[in-house]
C-alpha cells in the first residue's frame, strides 16, 4: 500500500514552475502530478487548515462551522480537479489560528495537530480492511514543499506517530519529499528539483502520557468565568460518554511495556472507542462560536488535551489487535498470548524473547490442573499480597502473584489474579511518564 500525504497552504497563490524528479520533469503548480505519475501512489491525502475559507467565506448567508470547512474542502478538489484533472482520495481539513482578510480565527494551535491525528487514525484504520495479506508492505510519500510553518511539522509528527503504530505488525516506510525553493528563482529558465531529504524503515514505538487533563477543555485565552462553566460542562458530558481514562491507561500501559496478559485483558473495542471520538468532536465544534465584527471571528472555545491523544493510540491499537484476530478475553489460552508475541512483538526481539521464556516456564510445570491456582503456589511458595515491581515489569507481567494459572483440555488458562489486580494496574499507570 503506497499512500501520498502532504499538508498544503493556500494553493491559490501557486505559480506553475517545472519539477524535476527520478530524471523526467513537469511543469504544475505543485509537485504532486509528477510523483503521482513516478511514485503512482494508490492513496492521495491532502492536509489544510479551515482558515482557506477566509476568500470565499462571505458566500455563506448563515455562516457555521460546517460550512466553513466544506467551503475549505470544496476549494482544494476544485482547485484539484482544474489543474490537475483528479481529486484526492481524502482532504483532511484541521484547526488553524490567525487573523486574516475577512476572518479571525482563535484557538490553541496544538488543535491542529489533534484533529490531524484523528483523522489519520481514522484514515489508517480504515485501510486495514483493505490490507489483504498480513505482510503487506505500508509507503508513506510526505511531500513538506508547500506546507505552511506549524503545519507541516505537526503533521508529519502526527503521520510518523501513527506509522511507528502500524510498524508493529507491518514493515512500514516513509519517504519525505521537498522541492527547491521558488522565490529568488527566474522561474521560466530553472528546474525546481523534488529532493528526497528522509527516507527510513519506521520502527515500532508508541509514547504514552499519563496525564489530569481532560481530552478536551476550555481554552486557555478565555475569561474565567466562562472556563468554568465550560469546564464542568465538559465533565458532565465525559462522565455521561462513560470516559474512563484509567482504562484507557493501563490498555496504552501494557502494551508500551509488552504485557501481553494486561494487553488482552484490557484491550478496548475500536468501535466503542470511535464513537466517543466522534461525540468529544462534535461537542468540540458545536462550541465553535461565530460572531460578525469587523470580521468575521471564529472562536474554539475547547481545546484538546494529551488523553485525546492516549484516546486515538487506544482506538488504533485496538483497530490492529482486531485486524489481527484479538479480542478481550479474561481467561486467556497460552496459545493466545503465544499468537499475540508472534504478530505483534516480532519486532521486539528482547520483549519477544522475554514473552517465549515465560510461556516457556509454564509449560514445563507439572501440577496445574482444572483448578485456578495462583502462580506463585504452583512453583512451591505461598500467596502474598504485594507484587515485585522489578518481577512484574522484568518477566512481562508474569509475576508470581500476579496470575493464576489452570490447565482444561490440554490447554493452559491464564488470567489475572483479583486480588492483587489493582496493585497490578498501579504499577503500571504509575510507571507512565507524566505530563
């Protein structure tokens, strides 16, 4: 799968110029038609702000926010399709800031980045369902040429997060393009060269944050009476979607730290997940407020926060563990966790080697039966209520007072012990870095 990304600015204000890339050239206002007819992607994803409204955005007689995206969407396949005779397969419209000929636009300009995130986690999981074969490959083209400031470099961190996802389970490449620059050029008599200035195996990695802060929260610039009042607003609403970040973190916990029992024990269903991102979203625009001024003003009164993005690295690791068969399960066969190392930690050498040592001992003891026994008893000891931290995290959270093991049917059970299952779940939200 060959995906082309890349965040654009105004592309009205584009000249036609002459690229040149892998030896052929073509004149166009952006690099894109010729690394599509060189790189002959099968996905095409273009990433802009909202503020592209801002020429056209007085054809709107009842102005709202939906409206403004649609007309910022509405340019960039217009513009599109009369230069370059295609649309793009997805036009990512994001969160912008700054004030401009007709508009004002107010908000943390982090939104940008979340709302990006989000939809390629969307985007990405989506293709899933069209990856056929387990060891199908993943190209990313990120072409950074007519990004502007903040947004090239917030997406290209957003997209690389996501791929180190994906690295898990796929061999994942990107490849970052950029052409020479324009001005202080005689355009009609030089080529502008397509450079490549990154091309690299991605390498499965994920970073989680624990974190107080809300997935979405008043806007730091506004006045404090009216962040309180949006501030218990959004409590109550969490609390009616049934958010629960301490679920969130100890799924997002063990699968940082390879526990492949916690991993399975915890994991969350995409679908439930997504549709909480979809309400927190349109909670997050139906707060939008538009006021006729001098110029028109958009205001975002909620900004997103650190857990919206433990939300949408929950929602595609669950999308993966799915894809690949997984599923929440509280009485785990050791084949499971066996099948887990296999596909998810492969590339995990020591996490990997670590898991087959564990599932190794526990098949070589002797006296488990039909009967739940904690693990510790099963190697000749007795049962503590405290768990060894360096045990737990040094043997993939097989610590011996941690699970209990069975044997039914030829084949070994595990699950997690009850009563030292809390304990369990703090060692592991408190080992998260905090922000």
């Amino acid at each position: 799968m060959k995906i082309f990304i890349a965040p654009w600015g105004n592309p009205f204000g584009w000249k036609e110029v002459e690229y040149s890339y892998k030896g052929k050239t073509k004149r166009a206002k952006d690099p894109l038609p010729l690394i599509k007819e060189e790189e002959n992607p099968e996905k095409i994803i273009i990433v802009c702000v909202d503020t592209l409204s801002d020429d056209c955005i007085y054809s709107l007689k009842d102005p709202s926010y939906i409206g403004i995206k649609n007309i910022s969407e509405n340019r960039i396949c217009n513009f599109c399709e009369k230069e370059f005779k295609f649309t793009p397969d997805k036009v990512v419209i994001s969160y912008g800031f700054g004030e401009f000929n007709n508009t004002k636009f107010e908000g943390n300009a982090m939104d940008f980045y979340y709302k990006v995130f989000q939809e390629f986690s969307f985007y990405f999981a989506d293709l899933l369902n069209e990856m056929k074969e387990e060891n199908e490959k993943i190209e990313v083209i990120f072409d950074a040429t007519h990004g502007i400031n903040y947004t090239t470099i917030l997406t290209y961190r957003a997209l690389r997060e996501i791929l180190e996802i994906l690295a898990y389970v796929y061999e994942v490449k990107l490849k970052v393009l950029n052409s020479d620059p324009y001005i202080g050029r005689e355009v009609e008599s030089n080529k502008l060269n397509i450079n490549v200035i990154e091309e690299s195996k991605i390498l499965p990695r994920i970073s989680v944050y624990d974190t107080d802060k809300r997935p979405i929260k008043p806007y730091f610039d506004l006045v404090d009476e009216e962040k309180g009042k949006l501030g218990k607003n959004i409590q109550d609403f969490l609390n009616q979607i049934n958010y629960n970040e301490h679920k969130i973190l100890i799924f997002l916990g063990s699968f940082l730290y390879a526990l492949p029992v916690f991993i399975l024990s915890y994991i969350l269903n995409s679908q439930i997940i997504k549709g909480k991102v979809e309400k927190i979203l349109s909670r997050f625009e139906e707060n939008i407020s538009i006021d006729r001024e001098s110029k028109l003003k958009i205001l975002r009164k909620y900004e997103f926060g650190e857990n919206f993005s433990n939300l949408m690295k929950a929602f595609l690791i669950s999308s993966v563990l799915e894809k690949f068969g997984f599923e929440k399960l509280c009485d785990i066969p050791l084949s499971k966790i066996q099948e887990l190392k296999e596909k998810i930690f492969k590339n995990h050498p020591v996490e990997s080697n670590r898991i087959d040592k564990e599932i190794g001992d526990i098949k070589e003891l002797q006296n488990i039966n039909q009967t739940y026994q904690v693990y510790s008893v099963l190697k000749g000891g007795t049962i503590s209520n405290q768990i060894d931290k360096r045990n737990f995290f040094a043997h993939a959270g097989f610590e011996y007072n941690t699970l209990e093991l069975k044997k039914e049917n030829n084949e070994i059970y595990v699950r997690i012990y009850e009563k030292n299952k809390g304990k369990a779940e703090g060692l592991i939200i408190d080992d998260l870095p905090k922000l």
